[in-house]
C-alpha cells in the first residue's frame, strides 16, 4: 500500500514479535504505542497475521491498562453532553 512504518511502530512490532519474553519497560511501551500511537502504525503493527497471536495474548493480559481511565471516560461524557445540549438548544429555535 505504499505506508511506510515509524521507528515506534517497528520498535512495537519487535516487542510484540518477542511477546511474552518482554520486558516491564517494554510491556508499558507497548501499552503506550497501541493508546497514543499513530493510526497508521497501529494498524500496519496490528495487521500483521503474524503477530495476531501475540498482540491478542498481550491485549488480553495488558486489558486493564489499555482500557480507558477515567480522565478520558469523563472526556467523552462531557462532550457527549455539550454536543446533545447544543443539539437540543438548536432544535428549539
């Protein structure tokens, strides 16, 4: 497809490709590269067939860390809230 992987998403694809022989370091990088990575290297590290084990057995054991905390839940929730009001204050025009 022409996309071309970051130096982070190789590093992760490594991590992932030696899973579960990682690293506590290296586990909470791999954590922070599939929260806040870019979307492209997410996909282009996740997609590979390869790895799809490995990624899901770390998902799987990493579950809690990559969940949303409740910085982010309170995030979505306010926006929610201030799109449906102004939704509501348009409508009643």
């Amino acid at each position: 497809s022409g996309a071309t992987a970051s130096p982070q998403a190789v590093r992760a694809e490594d991590i992932f490709r030696r899973y579960p022989d990682i690293s506590a370091d290296e586990a909470r990088e791999a954590v922070t590269f599939l929260k806040k990575g870019r979307h492209l290297d997410i996909g282009l590290v996740t997609g590979n067939a390869d790895l799809k084990p490995n990624i899901d057995a770390f998902r799987d054991a990493h579950a809690r860390s990559l969940g949303l905390g409740l910085i982010e839940i309170a995030a979505f929730t306010a926006f929610f809230v201030v799109m449906l009001a102004l939704l509501v204050w348009v409508l009643a025009k």
